[in-house]
C-alpha cells in the first residue's frame, strides 16, 4: 500500500463513476453526492490501514449505497424507498455498467457546470462531484474556512436541484454547445487558480493544477472529436511544462523571457504540442486552440531571441476576432512591439487607455512600463513600474514590478 | 479574489449602536452575515474593542516605542473588519448594505495573495 496520495489516485478517478451510477439508478444528485463523499472519506481512513479492496469500484457502490439506505430510512416514505433499496446493488451488475461510465462522467461535469451556479459554485461541485476532492481539501486549496466551502457546495446543489434540469447530458445541438464551453471555462478557471498560487507556499493550491489537467484529460478522453477540448488540454499542459522555470526558489517571478528553457517540461511540450497540431486543422478554431498554439510557439523557440514572433502576433489578431477582449489586445501589444518596435506596442496601448475593464488593471501599467523601458524612456517606464505594482494584489508581481522599477533609477 | 472590509467607527457609533436602533442595527448587520455564511462568501471577521484600548508601537530614532492610543489621531477609528472571498462588485455591495451611522465609512480593499501570473 502506497501513502495517502495513492489512495487518491485510486479514489478521485473512481469518484464519477460511482456517483453517476447511483444517479442514474436513483435520481436524487443531492443525496447521492453526499452518499459518495461519505464513502470516499471511510476509504480515505481505512484503506491505508486494511488494504485496498479487490473491487474499490464495488466497494465505495456499496457503501456509498449504505448511506443512502440510511438517509432514506430516517425520511417519512420509508417503506416506498426501502423496496427501491432491496434491488440496489445486484451482485455483477455493476459491470454491465461500465459502458455508461463515460455518459455518466459528462453527464456530471454539465450537472456540476450549470449556468445556473456561480463561478465559485461551479468549481467546488465539479471539484467534489468530478474531482472526488473532500471539502476540506478545496477549501484548502482556494483558502477558505471548510464551513464556508461547505456552504458553497450546499448551495450549488440546491442551484442544481432548482435548475430542474435532468441528468443526461444535453444531445447534441446550441445548447450542448454553451453547456460544453461552460464546462471548459470552469476547468480552466481551476487550472488558473492553481497555476498562479503555484509560486506560493501552499503546495496544495498548486496541485490544483494537475487536478484540472487531470479533468480535462479526462475530457478529452470522452470528446475525441472536439477541437476546442483539446485546445484546452493543450493549453493547461503548455502553461504547466513552464512551471519550474518561471519562479526562482525563493518564490520571485521570472518573465518568460529570462526564463531557463532547459528547466521546461519536455514532454509536456511534446505532449500539448501534438494536441494542438491536430485539433488546428480540424477547423473549428476557437480561443482554447488560439492561446494553446500561441504557448506552444513559446514552447519551440530554443531562446527567447528566436522566438516566432510574427507567427504569435498573427495567433493574436485571429484570437481579438474569435473572443474579443482588452486583455488579448494587451497581449498583442507586446508581440506589435516585438514585430515592429516599441513605439507600435505604445500607439496600440493608447487605444486601451480609456477601456474601463482595463483601466486599474496592473497589466496594462505593467506592459506600458516594459514598452517604454524598450523604447529608451527609463523616466516614464519607472512612474508605470511603480504604478503597475501599486496596482496588482500579487505580492511576488508586485516584487518583481518593483524591482524593475529600481533598476531604472539614476 | 478576497477583500477585506474595514469598518471605520465614528466617535459616536458604538453609543448609537447601543441605544434604541440597537436591534433594528443588528438586525440589519446579521441578515448580511447570514447571507454571505450561507452563500460561502463569508472568510472571516473580528469586532475591535474601543480605540481607548489601544497602544501603538512606532519607530523611535529607530527603535520600537510604545504610545497610548491609536495610530492615526482621526475621529473615525477602526472598529472591526470582515473578510469576504467573491467579486469586487458585490464586496463593495456587502458595504453599501452594511449598518453605517454618523460619520462612519467602510473601506474595501483586496487581500494580496501569494502567487503572480507569469511576468
């Protein structure tokens, strides 16, 4: 028996099948996610302690399945509910089972997912119901007391509940659509939350990187054919292989430039680079695949010099045309100025001055400060450092934007 | 993103607060901590004892001296503060609701955290 973590990695994988089976068996998303949590944390206590069951599928359905028994027993239709007990868990029925899993999986992420839930609800249910994450662990990682984020899962059930919305997943059409680009944006939305918490001391906000890749891997497998799914994969393993490299040890941002590209995770690279080389030309171009194709020219410049950046600022002007968004445009203000001086990255930066989603943003202090830096005015590019750190609520960014700043003193 | 709500007291505040709004007060301070417990916005919060109580410790010709009484000689002090996690907006929607009186104000400002986007 290996230590705590491979009890999870058994478990958290095992967490959607089982929920989606007594789903589908019993309706009821509540009580069975509730039921699954349960079994999951006497797994996570006993199974280090007296091995790992033959069948840990089994296992977490039939205790999972106890629980429900329970909850249903202390209700007021007991004897109506105790005859839908009686034909829980056939023996060897679960197998017949295993095809469904899939369905079931996604069926959960679009449940977990629904427009209908806040951001913050979306992620904590797809965390717990998909994730097979206690509580407690996604309160830990998203730094909230564990009553809180119990709070946030209850309500996020009862959103669901309200919704009314059944449990297969939507067929195929607009709304399966939005409910898929919904799934996507929360996946990413973890992703993010872990990616940029990694540089600090909390490890456990960092694995929710690896958590998102997981999931979205996991979506991949079930969406072979979607273009943008893997834009996404692509994207989250692309951004995660410079992990190491964009931080020093002692915890200080290191800019894509100066970072050491040995230190980058090769075979991530490979791995996203092949993802976004064969969902491009399958033609449903979307900004997962845009943003995945932009690292992934990062990725195979072997230094920051030779970096492709013509190709970057084309990825840009397509991206301001699939999502516009101030923040693409900022981006493609630093790929203008590589491609045709800073002067070029300022004029386009002007046109954002009066963008109010933009205007006491850090980043456009920060990229106005890199463009002048560049074009030779130390004077104006210290007033935008300091204005850029002022500005951001990242204790490491604001060291950085700093620390820039001192250097162009004198 | 977490924002902290700092909730200056005027002069005046916690003798209004106890006297006869004292319930319809609180009444209006708990619905919005039911409300942000149930929604799972609520982080934490802390109410401060007077500024009468408080002792301030500053630099002396470089060394650490000990004052009576609050750091900033204003009227309105701090009297407590509640640490939200939800959108920028709605933090400062939490404040418009809260129970304010007399020259008393709330000041709303994000919490810095301790990671960065690459640079």
């Amino acid at each position: 028996m290996s230590g705590q973590g491979g009890v999870e990695d058994l478990l958290r994988p095992l967490t959607p099948q089982v929920l989606g089976l007594l789903v589908r068996r019993h309706g009821q998303f509540d009580a069975c996610e509730d039921a699954v949590q349960e079994a999951l944390i006497a797994a996570a206590a006993q199974w280090p302690r007296d091995g790992v069951p033959d069948d840990p599928r089994a296992w977490l359905i039939a205790v999972a399945s106890r629980r429900l028994v329970d909850e249903w027993r202390s209700e007021h239709a007991r004897r109506e509910r105790e005859e839908r007990v009686a034909e829980l868990e056939p023996a060897g029925e679960a197998q017949a089972d295993v095809a469904r899993q899939g369905d079931d999986t996604l069926a959960l992420l679009f449940l977990c997912c629904h427009p209908a839930l806040t951001p913050p609800s979306q992620i904590a249910l797809t965390l717990r119901a998909v994730g097979g994450l206690t509580t407690e662990e996604i309160a830990h990682a998203f730094l909230v007391p564990e009553a809180t984020m119990a709070q946030r899962i209850s309500r996020a059930k009862k959103g669901v509940k309200a919704s009314g919305g059944g449990f297969e997943a939507p067929a195929a059409g607009v709304e399966r659509e939005e409910r898929l680009r919904a799934v996507l944006h929360v996946l990413y939305l973890i992703f993010n939350e872990g990616y940029t918490a990694s540089s600090g001391p909390d490890l456990r906000r960092g694995e929710l990187t690896g958590e998102a890749i997981r999931l979205a891997r996991l979506l991949a497998r079930l969406l072979p054919d979607d273009a943008e799914v893997a834009g996404l994969l692509a994207l989250m393993l692309l951004t995660y292989a410079r992990c190491e490299a964009r931080t020093t040890p002692g915890g200080d941002l290191v800019p894509l430039a100066e970072q050491e590209r040995g230190r980058w995770d090769a075979a991530a690279i490979a791995e996203g680079v092949a993802l976004v080389e064969a969902a491009l030309p399958r033609g449903q171009v979307g900004p997962y695949q845009l943003q995945a194709a932009i690292a992934a020219v990062h990725a195979e410049a072997p230094t920051a010099e030779q970096t492709d950046w013509p190709q970057i600022l084309a990825l840009y002007l397509l991206l301001e045309r699939v999502a516009p968004n101030p923040m693409v445009t900022l981006n493609r203000a630093v790929a203008l100025a590589e491609v045709d001086g800073p002067r070029a990255g300022l004029a386009l930066l002007a046109s954002l001055e009066g963008d109010e989603r933009l205007a006491e943003h850090h980043r456009l202090a920060a990229v106005r400060a890199h463009l002048l830096e560049r074009a030779g005015e130390r004077d104006a590019a210290r007033e935008a450092y300091r204005e850029a750190a002022r500005r951001t609520t990242s204790l490491p960014e604001r060291r950085y934007l700093e620390g820039r700043a001192a250097r162009l003193v004198g | 993103m977490k924002y902290m709500l700092l909730i200056y007291d005027a002069p005046d505040t916690r003798e209004i607060f106890s006297g006869p709004q004292h319930e319809q007060l609180m009444d209006r301070m708990n619905a919005i901590m039911d409300e942000i417990r149930a929604s799972g916005e609520y982080v934490a919060t802390q109410g401060l004892a007077d500024a009468a109580t408080a002792k301030t410790v500053r630099l002396q010709d470089g060394q650490p001296a000990i004052t009576d009484g609050p750091f900033a000689e204003a009227k309105e002090q701090l009297g407590g503060y509640l640490v939200v996690d939800c959108e920028h907006e709605r933090a400062l929607d939490i404040a418009r609701r809260w129970p304010l009186v007399s020259s008393g104000g709330i000041e709303v400002r994000p919490v810095m955290f301790d990671g960065g986007a690459e640079m």
